[in-house]
C-alpha cells in the first residue's frame, strides 16, 4: 500500500516538474550578443543579435542575410523563413545557432523579428 502511494506521489512531482521547467524555459531570455565577439568559441551556442539588415540573398528555401550592429557584419542563414519583407536598412532580431561555414562564423536562424 505504501509502495503505491510513493509511486503515485513520485510520478505527481515528475509531471508537476516538468510543466514548471516547460513555463520557466519561455521566460528565458538569452542575452544580445555584439557581433564583433561571435567567434569560434560560440559554435554550437544558441546566441541572439540584433542589427540592420545590410542584403538580403533568396536562393529556393534559403534566405542569407548580411546583418550588421555597430561592431560589425555577419552572415545569417534561414530555411524557409515565414515571408518576411526584409528590406535594406531593416533593424531585425535574430535567434540561432553560431556554426562555421568555410572559415566563418555564421548563424542560423531559429527566428528572426522585425523590430519597428
């Protein structure tokens, strides 16, 4: 009978646990990031910048954009973005995955926003 109710009381908090881990992690904020210190280090990290949009380039289901802050340019790589009108000069903000692509850091997007 014991064996039940800790079993029952375990599984409870299990649950209870995971729903609060779900509702902490959407009010996680990843700090900004400057573009001048995204290196080789951040391969790999979830990072999130916010710049102008210098060109944007559509290839088929890929969109690449060149972003730039005060420090510097960096290139921003997105499959299949949900139409958005980027435009030259656009402030943006992106979240993504720093990678390496021959020889250079990059981001791929997992969002971008428009920031008015």
């Amino acid at each position: 009978m014991e064996e039940n109710l800790i079993i029952k009381l375990s599984l409870i908090c299990t649950i209870l646990g995971i729903i609060l881990l779900v509702i902490i992690s959407d009010k996680i904020e990843l700090p900004s990031s400057e573009i001048s210190s995204i290196s080789e280090k951040e391969i790999g990290k979830n990072i999130k910048v916010i710049g102008k949009v210098n060109r944007v380039t559509e290839k088929n289901t890929i969109t690449i954009i060149d972003l730039e802050d005060k420090t510097g340019i960096i290139q921003i790589v997105a499959f299949k973005p949900e139409n958005l009108k980027l435009k030259k000069g656009g402030l943006i903000q992106v979240r993504g995955k720093v990678s390496l692509y021959e020889s250079s850091t990059q981001i791929y997007a997992d969002s971008i926003e428009i920031i008015n």
